[in-house]
C-alpha cells in the first residue's frame, strides 16, 4: 500500500510539472480551403485566454506564390466577456468567416477544396534542432524531406527567434528540386520553439503548405499559436 502511495504521490508530482511547463492557452488551427487554381489559401485558429477566459480567433489568407498575406489578409478579434461554461471559442472565428465573406470571395476560398494531407505529426515534444521529417504525395508519386532549421537567440521574455524550412522534392521521373520556404531573415519576438505540425497540398499537386506550431512565451510558461508557411512548385 506504501509502494502504491508513493508511486501515485510521484505521478501527481509528474504531471503537475508537466502543466507548470506548458502553462498558457492552445489554439486549434482551422484550415479553411484554397482557391481553385491553388494560388490563394485561407487558414484561421481560435482559443480561450487563460488568464481571462476570454474567446479570440484570427482568420488569415495567404498568397502561396509570395508566401505572404493578401492585401487585408489578416482579421482578428478577442470578445470582452469571458466564455460560458462548455463553451471553446470556435464561434469567434465562425463570425470572423462570415463578417468578412467578401475577402473569400474577392480570394476565391473554396472551404471545401481543403488541403490534401501529406504529413501529420503526432509527436507532442517539440522538435529537435534540424530534425528532417519525410513524406510522399502517393497521388503524383513525389518524395519529399523537410528541414526545419531555427535560430533562437534570448531567453525568456526576451527571446528572439527565426527560421525556414529546406524542401528537397523528386519526382518519379528522376527530377530534383530543393526549395527554401519561409523568410529567414524576419525575427519574430517571444517566440522560443517552431515545430512542423502538417503538410499539406492542394487538389492540383502545386502548393504545398507548411502548419506551424509555435511556442510564445509568457509569464506561466508557454502559449501555442499557428502560422503557415507556403510554396508553389
């Protein structure tokens, strides 16, 4: 009975540190379609404030050839008053959608021409440094190995941090192509951790998105928020 009490006092213990490590709020990323051609992609995420239970959602279109937003690409907006109990925050983003239903249709956003998956993690630490993931589109026959190479400078509320993403792609045919996808030189505050979450494509086999997981770093200890990264091959 004493080995069982010290065995459950040292889970408690496990998984108190474990919350105290990841304190902080989760968003749940929302991938809300391409255009038809591919060239133009939508994407939101959504969560609760942890500090104040309050309900946001940003909404996002991204211009996959540029990699970079549309003109008025980004939409944001945090309720005043907390949630109701049961309640997660996916109506904000709902109301995000529908209040600005002329940008998808200026975009062309199709939400049900949704990204083709082609790489899923189901890794829950964060990513080693460099650390090459690898995956095939079964539907073109292409191979693809991904690197995310980081830069973390800081630490703290003071970190500083950037990174891209190598991209080696061969096809059937013999063809090789190495593309470096993101912007190596934006330094971005706060942010202490970048892991790849999912790879998409769209229907037409020609862009291809990258779902980030990033880690900001608060008081508590750590909020996840999402991020894109995007190429045309």
């Amino acid at each position: 009975m004493l080995l069982k009490r010290r065995v459950f006092v040292l889970f408690i213990i496990f998984l108190t540190s474990v919350s105290a490590l990841w304190a902080g709020d989760t968003a749940v990323f929302v991938d809300l379609g391409f255009s038809s051609d591919g060239r133009t992609y939508m994407f939101g995420q959504y969560g609760v404030l942890s500090t104040s239970l309050r309900p946001w959602a940003d909404l996002y279109i991204v211009d996959v050839v540029t990699n970079s937003f549309v003109q008025n690409g980004k939409v944001s907006f945090t309720e005043n008053i907390p949630i109701k109990a049961g309640q997660d925050g996916s109506g904000i983003l709902h109301r995000l959608v529908s209040n600005n239903s002329s940008l998808t249709n200026q975009y062309g956003i199709n939400f049900q021409n949704q990204g083709l998956p082609l790489y899923i993690s189901r890794n829950e630490r964060p990513s080693s440094y460099g650390e090459k993931i690898d995956f095939r589109d079964f539907l073109s026959g292409k191979s693809y190995i991904a690197q995310l190479i980081p830069t973390i400078t800081g630490s703290g509320q003071n970190v500083r941090s950037q990174f891209y993403i190598n991209l080696d792609v061969s096809s059937p045919n013999g063809q090789f192509r190495t593309y470096k996808v993101g912007t190596p030189n934006f330094v971005r505050q706060g942010i202490a951790q970048y892991n790849i979450k999912r790879v998409m494509i769209d229907a037409n086999g020609n862009s291809v998105i990258f779902v980030i997981e990033t880690m900001h770093v608060t008081d508590n200890g750590y909020d996840i928020r999402y991020m894109v990264e995007a190429v045309r091959l």
